[in-house]
C-alpha cells in the first residue's frame, strides 16, 4: 500500500523527529551540533518557517515548528538535510546516507499540546539519562525560555506570551512546566502521533482540520479522533489553561 504523503499545512505548529540511520550517530563533535543549528536558521528564514523549539540529540533531533506556506517546511528540511550530510560525510571521511528515511511530522493543536510538546523536546535529554535537568543540557531551545541565552533560531509562538506579562515571569512559568513534566500518556501521544503522521488534538480540531485537507488525518474518519487522541483529550499540560 502506498504511504500517505506528509500532513503538512502553514499556519500550525507541526512536531518533526528525524533520526539516523539505523540509530546511528549523527553529530560527532561540537562543530556539528552548531552546523545544523546554523542550517536550521538559514533554512528556517529562508523558507519562511518559524522554529518554536529544537532538541539535537546524539542520534536524532526534534523540531517544533510552524511554516507560513505549503512548501515551507519540507523545503527547510530538504535543504537541511542536503546540505549536513555533505558537511558531515566530508568531515568524517565517510559516503552514503546518514538519515533512517524521510522526517516523521505531524500537526499539534496549539492551544492543547504546543507548550506539551515544547516540554516533551526539553525533556528528551533528562529522559535518555544525559543531565538531571532540561537547563544542563547544551543542544536544545531550553535555555531561551528560561532566560539562560538568545538562540537565533528560535522564534517564540505567540502562546508563550500568555505565561506571563513580563519576561521575568514567562522564563519563571516556563521552567515550571518543564520542571513539572508530562505525563506517560502525553509523551506517548505526542511520540505516537508524529511517528504516524497523524494529527494530535480534540475532536472538534480533527474534525475541522480534515475540512482543509484532502489527506487523511487521522486513522477513521473524520470527526472521531485516532487512539491517543481518545486517551489523552482530557489530560492538557498542568497550569496551562
């Protein structure tokens, strides 16, 4: 059976994970974390993409990211993606593919899961066992929420302004989220979700969201929401309205 295209619209935030190749390495040295990120950024302008978060992990990264046209966001991550593996077969001495197939994404509803998702991407180290803490780790958008850098890349989603009124009061809300984490039921709805490639919100967002699109996006009809969605509809990010 032939695989469904990607669920890609502008204008709503859209979870990416894309990994290496059978699980592989895909960054060696600190040089290669910041390539990406400065491909992320230029893509990202160019292509008329906002990047909300990001985690670059040993063998895979995650994106949040919302395109402002069709196009957009497979662009970026063509354009990416085409131009690491060159950056990094060159400074590795190696040939072949780095990536395990296309990118995985799918759309999130922004009211119900986008700060959800930006705390599952936080959390990612602290769940492999690489730091005790979202702050400990260098490669995420962490520390621009929380007033720890300025990271170029990103380009905060207008929710985010809803945390607090001033920029104190955001970075202290935000570093409350993530400190109060997800709940099993989250991470694997919003980890099930993507790898499927079908979208993550309530049932009215499901029903709506299948108005704009010809591709299916969830597994029964329209209207109903798909499995995780049935699970976790009832369970939005403590303290977030």
């Amino acid at each position: 059976m032939a695989r469904l295209p990607r669920l890609t619209l502008p204008g709503y935030p859209h979870h990416i994970i894309q990994r290496g190749n059978n699980r592989q390495a895909i960054f060696s040295t600190a040089a290669d974390y910041q390539t990406l990120l400065d491909l992320l950024a230029e893509n990202a302008s160019k292509f008329d993409v906002a990047v909300h978060a990001y985690v670059l992990m040993s063998n895979h990264f995650h994106l949040l990211a919302t395109p402002h046209t069709l196009e957009g966001l497979p662009q970026m991550m063509q354009a990416v993606g085409r131009r690491y593996v060159r950056y990094f077969n060159d400074s590795q001495h190696r040939s072949g593919t780095l990536w395990e197939g296309r990118y995985k994404s799918t759309l999130i509803q922004t009211e119900r899961y986008l700060l959800a998702c930006m705390v599952y991407i936080d959390l990612n180290p602290v769940r492999a066992g690489l730091v005790a803490q979202a702050r400990d780790y260098p490669w995420s958008s962490h520390g621009h929420y929380t007033g720890l850098q300025t990271d170029k890349l990103i380009t905060p989603h207008p929710l985010i302004w809803e945390l607090g009124n001033t920029p104190f009061a955001r970075e202290a809300a935000y570093a409350e989220l993530v400190q109060n984490g997800l709940t099993s039921v989250q991470q694997s709805a919003l980890t099930d979700a993507t790898l499927r490639g079908w979208a993550l919100g309530d049932p009215d967002f499901v029903a709506d969201l299948q108005k704009r699109t010809q591709r299916r996006v969830s597994q029964i009809s329209a209207g109903r929401p798909v499995s995780v969605q049935k699970i976790v509809q009832n369970e939005p990010l403590a303290h977030v309205k």
